[in-house]
C-alpha cells in the first residue's frame, strides 16, 4: 500500500462513529452541507466584488470573505478542492468536530468581515454562512423533547420537592 493510500485511508471519516454522537439526521446533515456551499459561493463573488474598490478595508473584507469561502468549500464539500492534497485530511478533522464547534467556527468567520466593512455586500455575502453556522448550532442544541417524557420529569421532580418538604417539616 503506498503512503498515498494510507494518507487517505487515514483522513477517510468513520460513517458510523460520527452519525453515532452528534444525533443529526441524514437529511439536515445535507441541508448543512448545501447551505455551507452555497455560503461559500456567496461570500466567494461577494468577496471579488467587495475587492473592486479603493477602500483597504473593503479589500481586506473582500479577501477575508473570499477566505472565508475557500474554508467552507474545504471543509463541507472537498470535492471541489480535488486539486489540494490536504482536502480530504482537513475535511475528515472538519467531520470530527462537534456541532457546536463547527457553529462557532463558521459564524465566527462569517461576523469578522461584517466587523471590518460594514456594507450590504459584506452583510448579504456572509448572510448564508452566518446561517450556516446558526444551522449547526440548533444541532447542538438536541431534538425536542415530547410532552409525555417532560411530564413525566415535571411530576418527579414535584414528587422530590414533597418528599424533601416533608423531611424537612418532620425535624422541625
């Protein structure tokens, strides 16, 4: 087996350990996916357009957007980077994070332009990769609880604060 082979081998993510522990679905595990592509094509041409000017810090907004895309196309699609080596080894390290890291990692990303060049290009450029990022994050956040389990947890815990109440009362 060459060093290429074991390199991929290596940076190929285990499918079962990593749908295991973050409890996404397949399908919003594909809406991430897509809004993360289509995050990264906004803030590409928002980026080359935030670059046409003499503004430096539209330029440095500009260039740290088009960044900002390069990032997201690594990270979420890596086939569109085929020409870099090191694609699938930072997008296998990208699928071992957890949800919210990778929510902090891309709306983190998406606010440092805003930061820099507040304009509409800026803010409508970043937008879907914000959303990305928010998208992650109420992964993290877990399914939503049915009525029943929470009444169920409401009532134990009424029936513990009774029992410490009349303990309590007993002593006295």
């Amino acid at each position: 087996m060459s060093s290429q082979d074991e390199q991929f081998q290596a940076a190929a993510p285990d499918p079962a350990a990593s749908s295991a522990d973050d409890g996404m679905t397949w399908w919003y595990r594909w809406l991430c996916r897509i809004a993360g592509v289509i995050g990264g094509m906004s803030c590409a041409f928002a980026g080359l357009w935030n670059c046409v000017t003499i503004n430096p810090l539209n330029i440095a907004a500009g260039v740290w957007m088009m960044l900002n895309a390069f990032v997201l196309f690594l990270c979420e699609a890596p086939f569109c980077c085929q020409f870099i080596e090191f694609a699938n080894a930072v997008s296998a390290r990208a699928d071992r994070l957890r949800a919210w890291q990778k929510a902090a990692f891309y709306c983190g990303m998406a606010v440092f332009p805003v930061m820099l060049s507040l304009t509409l290009t800026t803010l409508f450029g970043n937008a879907i990769a914000f959303a990305t990022g928010v998208l992650y994050g109420l992964s993290a956040l877990g399914k939503k609880g049915d009525a029943i389990s929470y009444a169920r947890i409401h009532q134990q815990k009424q029936n513990d604060e009774e029992k410490l109440t009349g303990t309590l009362e007993g002593q006295a």
